[in-house]
C-alpha cells in the first residue's frame, strides 16, 4: 500500500535526507 501524498504548504520547512552509496553526500548546498 503507498503512503498518502504530502500536503505542500507555502513557506513550510521539511526536513529533506537522501544519502549516496557508502552513505556519502550526494550534493552540497552552502545555507
């Protein structure tokens, strides 16, 4: 069964994680 779709809000924050093989950073951002 798929999860329920995301409710998007403008101006909300989300905690976003996505890692590469051996755990290591798949992209950098300088915030």
């Amino acid at each position: 069964m798929a999860r329920p779709l995301r409710i998007a809000l403008a101006g909300g924050r989300y905690h976003v994680t996505a890692r590469g093989n051996e755990r290591r950073a798949i992209f950098r951002d300088d915030v």
